[in-house]
C-alpha cells in the first residue's frame, strides 16, 4: 500500500524541522564560566604554542580551540575529561608524526593518521574529537611542525593539553562544578530514585535549565529514562 501525498510531505516537513536548532538547556551562570574560561586557557595555550613554535601556527590553535570548548563548555562530557585531552591529543599526534613520517602522500597520510588516532583513543579509553585534528596537524602543519619531528608531540601538544586540563580542573571547581566528572570507585554513588509521576520532556528541559550543559538532548535522555525503567521493572520481575 503506497503513501499518500500528504503523508509524504508532512514526513518530509517533520525531517526538515530537525535541522532547526532547539536552544540549549544551559543556565547563563554557566554559559559565562564556559566563555570566561575557554577564552583564558586559549590565551595561555596560545602563548606557550608562539614561545615553542615560534610563531602562532593556525593547524594548532585550531583543536586546541576545540578542546577549550569540550573542556569549559561540556565538562561533564566523556569527551572533556582530562585523560581525554591529555591522552587523545597526545596519542593523536604520535600517530600524525609517524604516519607522516612513513608515508610521504600527505592525502593517505591523513587518512591513515585519522584511523590510527581514533583507534587508540578508543583503545585507551580518551577519545576526544580534536584529536583528529592534531593528526592531520602533525602533517599538514609546514615546515616548524615537521622539522620539530617527535618532539611535536610532547612542546607543545602534550604541554599545552596539561596546561588546558590543569586550568580546566583548578577553573570547574572554583566555578562550583564537579571536575573531573565521573565519581570515585570508592565514593557514595546516589541511592536509587522513585519518580511516582511521570516526566515530560518539558520537565528535563527546565531540569537543564538549571545547571551546566549536559552533552544529550531532552528527548533522548526521556528515551534513556524510560529504557532504564523498563530494565528495572524486569529486574524487579526476576527478584519475584
């Protein structure tokens, strides 16, 4: 049985309507600690790149202004941790300074990079996404990154990460915000929650209002719920 016409455009009208974008659910207090702080670790980081490089090479300043987002703007993101930046860029441009260094076509020698560093980023557990970048810096970086050869890899990549993480960490907690994120083996975790009402997405929409920026959309976060819910009912079945 074939679609109707209208059924067809209001299917093509609810696709379209996804790219329009929806306003973050983030509090103005943490908007400004996002802003403040991703402008001063960029300042520092920027400085040290000009000290070791000598000079203010773009390639770099590119991911490290990616990083100063994740870190400041989403830092309860897996991706924001601190191994994460300091791992993931560090592995990222080991693997960008070897591959250039074994493959001198610098369009496979990108592509080859990018799989390397994705694979051990998630290998060893700090995948963040400006690492791509810092590979294909290690290569397309011109003649100071590629004469600096290994050593790119810890001045200023691995200096600047450090630097960026130490001011993320010293910057969150003085902020109010918990960082890193993830609890302690041996913390108290939260004890177990009984929502007798159910919660609409206008609810967790307000919830987020109220806090820091939360790397999952509204929808999707009901949909999580609703799925850890369901999990707990079976488990509740199988104790019976």
């Amino acid at each position: 049985m074939s679609k109707s016409p209208s059924s067809g455009r209001q299917a093509m009208r609810l696709f379209l309507a996804r790219f329009w974008p929806h306003p973050l659910a983030v509090s103005k207090k943490h908007v400004m600690i996002a802003s403040l702080g991703a402008g001063i670790g960029l300042i520092l980081t920027s400085l040290l790149s000009h000290w070791v490089l000598g000079e203010l090479n773009l390639w770099f300043v590119a991911p490290v202004g990616a990083s100063a987002v994740l870190l400041f703007g989403v830092p309860a993101s897996p991706l924001a941790q601190p191994w994460a930046i300091v791992g993931g860029n560090t592995l990222s441009a080991l693997a960008g300074v070897t591959i250039g260094q074994l493959i001198p076509n610098p369009a496979i020698a990108c592509g080859v990079a990018a799989c390397m560093a994705i694979l051990l980023m998630f290998q060893l557990r700090c995948l963040h996404p400006p690492g791509g970048a810092v590979a294909l810096t290690a290569i397309l970086g011109g003649p100071t990154v590629n004469q600096l050869g290994y050593h790119f890899v810890l001045t200023p990549v691995l200096l600047n990460s450090l630097t960026l993480a130490l001011l993320a960490i010293l910057f969150n907690n003085l902020a109010g915000r918990r960082y890193p994120h993830p609890l302690a083996p041996e913390e108290v975790k939260p004890s177990p929650v009984e929502i007798p009402v159910p919660l609409t997405r206008a609810d967790l929409h307000q919830a987020l209002e109220g806090g820091e920026l939360l790397d999952i959309d509204e929808d999707d976060l009901q949909a999580l719920l609703q799925r850890a819910e369901q999990i707990a009912q079976r488990r509740q079945t199988a104790k019976a």
